[in-house]
C-alpha cells in the first residue's frame, strides 16, 4: 500500500480481484511476468502485477484533494437509511446506513460500499469511526448536557401516543447509543436470572454511571362494544383512540462501565445484575413516552384524558373531559424517587393557555386564539386550530384548518404538521373541499414541504364541524383532548360526519399497517340504525405504510430529527380520501434523493436521527 494505510484498506477488497485476473491471464499466456492497472473513478489506483511468478497488488488512494473524508468526531451528524422499491434494504446490504453532514457530505461505510462510486455529491466515509456500521437506532431520544445521545422506539411525534396505533408496535425493549445496542432488555433479564414484569422502554437517561429507564407492561388493546342500538347514540360512536386501561410502570437504573478499549466511539457497557428498581406503579392510560431533562434525574410525561369525544346526540352535547394528568419522576442522588401528578386544563376565553408535552426545559403549549387554536413554542405560535371562518356570507362560503403535529423536537423549536385546511361551499350544490400541505414549522419560520396538487370535492353534505368545535371553547377541557379529539356532528342528511378527527379519517393520514391498528367507528342515521361500520384495518392501507423493520425486528414510523436550525425528515402520509398521496422527504432546502443517491419508486429514508458525541473517555 502506498500512503495512508487506513485510506487504502478499503480498496483491498476490489484489489484481490484484480490480482486474481492478472494470475489467471498470466496462467493462460504462460507469462512469469505481467501487469494490470485500474483507475478508479475517485482518484484511486490499484495494480495487480506478476514479477517472477510472485504476485503483488499495489494500492494508491486518492489525492488528497479527491480522497473520502472520515467524520471527525463532531456533534452530531444526521444518519438515514435510504430505500426503495428497487433497494429495499438500501444501497449496500450490509452497511446501508449513510451520514449525512450539513452542508451537505455523503458519508458512506467505505469507498467499496455499493453506491459510493456512483454518487456525485460531495462524499466521503465513515469506516474509520464505525467499522461495525451504525445499524441499530431509533425515533426518540435524549440528549445529556454533554450532547450524549440516546435512542428508544416510541410513537411518531415523539410526544403523543398514536391514535389508533396498537400500543405494543410503537414501542420497543432496547436503548441505542450511536447506532449500537446499550440495552437489550430481554438479554439482560436473561443473563441477570431476573423476570421483569414491565419491559418495554418508555424513556431513558444517563445520571452518571447510571442508565436511567422507565419501563412498561402493556396489554392488547380492547374497547367498549358498540351500542347495540344507534336510537342509543343518535349521531355516531366511536371506540377511544388510545388505550384506556391500566398501565404498569417501573424506573430502573443499570450500572454503566466505560471501555476505552472497544471498538468504535461507542464506550459504554451495561453491567449485568447491577440493575435497582427505584419506583414502581399503575397509572391509567400512561401511555405516552417519558422525557427526563439533561440531568437524567427529572421525568415528565403527559396522560391522555379519560374521555376526548366531542359529540351532539340530539340537542344534547358532551365534551371531553376538563383535565388530562401531567406525572414527574423526580429521583434524588440517594435514588429516593418522588412521583407528582398534577391536573392539566384548557380554560375558556381568549388567551387561555395549557401545557401539551415538555422535553427538559423546552415546552409546548396551546393557546385559545379568538376563534382559533394555536401552538405556543420557544415564545412563538403558529395556528393549530381554525373553528370556522366565514369568509363569503353571500355564499356561505366557511373556511377551517387542522394542523395535527405529525414529529416534533420541542429542544429544537421544531413542529413538523399535516395541514387540513377544509372549505365549505353553499348553493344549489354545496361540497366540502379539503387540501392536504406538509409544514415544517421552526422558531417561528415556516416552509411547505408537501402538498396535494388540487382541491378535491370530498362530501357534498352540510357539516356542523364548525359547530362541533365550536362547543370546545365553551368550557375547560383537556389540552390533551385535542390530540386526541374524533368529534361528531350531525347534517341535514341524518348522517355523522368527522372530517379529519376520528378513525375514518386518522387512517388516511397516518402510514400504518393493518395489524398494527385498532379501534371502530359507527356512523347512525337518522332512522336510529347503524348506516356503516368502519374499523381500523379497513380504513389503513398497507401499501403506503412503512412495513420494512430494523435488524431488532421493529418497524420505527416516519423519522424526524432536527438540530441547530438544521432538520431532516421523512414522511409518507395516506391522503386517499384527496386521491393523493403526500411523500415529504426534506433537508433543509434538498430532497433526500440528492443527498443518498436514492430516489426510485416508494423512496423512503426513516429511520432519520442524531448520533451525538461520542462516548468521553
């Protein structure tokens, strides 16, 4: 090898070919002596040569002006897994992983990894830091005072439960740190002889020497059945869209030890029979992710509410409840934990204000605005909610927007929505119009990412929607509710409508597998039976969803990661009721095609996340 010897590993491989075809042509020419050279397209040089009958296989990298760029160890840098229909497992099998680093650097494993070649960005590679490859992550994670990163599965957004999302696929039993295994559950329960009852991972941190993780039991979803007359529930009925149960809980630590010896930047290493169980419990419907602040000693999660339908039975309207529960898991350096709960609520009135999910210091709120809704984040908002606004009386022209938080970073200021913006059109023939837009929304700047090309007519019946919500500004409610809402209002046809808010619609705009789902929804008309039946497999489409899982066998929904007013991500979102499907991939200003090489049919690149520092030795 010629220079740097590290440089020129990689192209040992693709030399041993050449020397192969060198010996094999010398074989059949009867040559002692004989020589070939290949130029690679990187700058590269191998040569494969017979001198005597002894062979030898000579290696030149790259100028350094052309030569692969291995990551310092930085910050952090984005990593996605790029897929299509014609690379369903990546570029390269093995290492499919790519780094991307703002502004904007390919990293592949090595410069023999499939595709490297052909890239014509800027590109470089990443084996010198990560000889094993980075395989394993996922879609939340914390982040230490010292930019540690850590990953665990939990729901899209990183903050709410999925509405109609079996609860079971959303989490898993694993923490990652930069793409390798820190803890697998199972296999600690298996080499400690111990049997935890709760074991799926709901939020982790470091304190110290300490992995700090709260954990779950959680249970197949039931729901209530249906009324079994719709005289019973005039207007509709649907099951809850989260899991209304019990739901234990545990806060374990496990002992961390750091070797400088292993491989990779990745140093730390889980003790096995060194785990404490600091605080257990049974907290109804907590099913939603925990986050601890940078100390790793303060947890918060926020509960669903007992009730989120909004529905009119006859002249008769019930709400959601008034309160959802906010719990924090405070642990004192002893390891004494303190649980609080506290009642969360939305008041009446114009600037009213409540707490939707936290994230160390970082919060986001809603905010009554006039009429409307809006997210309150890092000081700025943005419109979550418009209830109805005449905007043609003539005509009876009503406009009216849902903005649903489809992935968020809250440390980040960073909201990535699914806009709903619906337009009611009076006359001879009136029909509601609805248009889909994907929104990053970041400290207060907004970009369009996605949108559906047109307008489409999607019902051509009144809607009482604006009256529906309309009746959540008459009271306190739960803020929650809101991320949760499936409301019913009746039309003049006898018929339920939902528009965008319950399980019709929730399938439309979320990529889930069928058996992932659960949950039903009745429409009633007006003769008081039961007109239609929808449940959650019929209204979810496998072929939009993202059916393809990681090496731990878990299928992570639509990645999302943002730093430094820098965010990439990667949505696919089942707009069948426009006729469209919307397909968001985005980096801050380029599509994630031109910076993997991959942009074929069904391109997808989630998971997307941090690495983080590395580990401090």
């Amino acid at each position: 090898m010629v220079g740097d010897k590290t440089r020129a590993a990689g192209y040992v491989p693709f030399a041993r070919k050449v020397l192969g075809a060198v010996v094999a042509d010398a074989a059949h020419l009867g040559l002692r002596t004989h020589q070939m050279t290949q130029h690679l397209p990187d700058g590269a040089v191998v040569i494969g040569e017979l001198r005597g009958g002894i062979p030898r296989m000579t290696i030149v990298p790259p100028p350094l002006t052309q030569r692969p760029v291995d990551p310092p160890r930085g910050k952090d840098d984005f990593v996605v897994w790029a897929r299509d229909t014609a690379h369903p497992q990546g570029l390269d099998a093995r290492f499919p992983q790519q780094i991307l680093r703002p502004r904007w650097t390919t990293y592949f494993h090595e410069a023999s990894t499939t595709g490297y070649a052909e890239f014509a960005g800027k590109k470089g590679t990443y084996r010198a830091l990560f000889p094993d490859g980075i395989r394993y992550a996922a879609n939340v994670d914390w982040r230490s005072k010292d930019d540690e990163r850590i990953q665990w599965y939990g729901p899209s957004s990183r903050y709410f439960v999925d509405g109609y999302r079996r609860p079971l696929t959303q989490y898993g039993r694993w923490v990652f740190c930069l793409g390798q295994v820190l803890l697998d559950v199972d296999r600690y329960c298996e080499a400690s002889e111990v049997d935890f009852p709760e074991r799926l991972v709901m939020g982790a941190a470091f304190d110290g020497r300490w992995l700090m993780v709260i954990m779950a039991a959680l249970s197949e979803v039931s729901w209530p059945p249906a009324p079994p007359l719709a005289a019973l529930h005039p207007d509709g009925w649907a099951s809850p869209s989260y899991f209304m149960g019990d739901v234990p809980l545990a806060l374990r630590r496990f002992e961390m030890v750091i070797d400088p010896s292993a491989p990779g930047p990745m140093k730390r290493r889980v003790l096995a029979r060194s785990h404490e169980t600091l605080w257990d419990g049974i907290e109804a419907r907590a099913t939603a992710p925990w986050h601890f602040d940078a100390t790793g000693r303060v947890a918060v999660t926020h509960v669903p509410p007992s009730s989120a339908q909004t529905v009119q039975q006859g002249e008769v309207w019930s709400r959601p409840t008034e309160a959802n529960m906010r719990l924090e898991l405070m642990v004192a350096a002893t390891g004494a934990v303190r649980l609080t709960r506290a009642a969360v609520s939305l008041a009446a009135g114009d600037g009213a204000a409540a707490t939707l999910a936290e994230d160390g210091p970082a919060v986001l709120q809603v905010v009554r605005r006039g009429r409307g809704l809006a997210y309150r984040l890092d000081g700025a908002e943005t419109v979550a909610w418009e209830l109805g606004l005449v905007t043609d009386p003539t005509s009876g022209r009503v406009d009216w927007c849902r903005r649903q938080v489809l992935c968020a970073d809250l440390r980040e200021g960073a909201l990535l929505l699914l806009e709903s913006r619906q337009t009611f059109a009076g006359g001879p023939s009136p029909a509601l119009r609805f248009r889909y837009r994907v929104v990053l929304w970041q400290r207060g700047s907004e970009t369009v990412i996605a949108q559906t090309p047109i307008e489409r007519t999607a019902f051509t019946m009144v809607p009482t929607y604006t009256a529906v919500l309309a009746r959540l500004a008459e009271a306190s409610i739960a803020p929650l509710a809101l991320m949760h809402l499936h409301a019913f209002g009746s039309s003049n046809l006898g018929l339920t409508t939902n528009f965008g808010m319950s399980l019709l619609a929730a399938h439309l705009t979320t990529p889930f597998r069928k058996a992932d789902t659960f949950g039903q929804t009745r429409i009633a008309n007006s003769a008081g039976a039961w007109l239609a039946i929808r449940d959650a497999a019929s209204s979810a489409s496998n072929s939009a969803a993202n059916q393809q899982t990681d090496l731990a066998g878990h299928t992570t929904m639509p990645g999302f990661a943002s730093v430094d007013g820098v965010t990439v991500c990667s949505y696919n979102t089942n707009l069948y009721l426009n006729g469209d499907e919307v397909i968001a991939n985005y980096a801050t200003g380029q599509p994630l095609s031109a910076l993997t090489g991959v942009g074929g049919e069904q391109a997808r690149y989630h998971p997307v996340w941090l690495l983080g520092k590395p580990t401090p030795v």
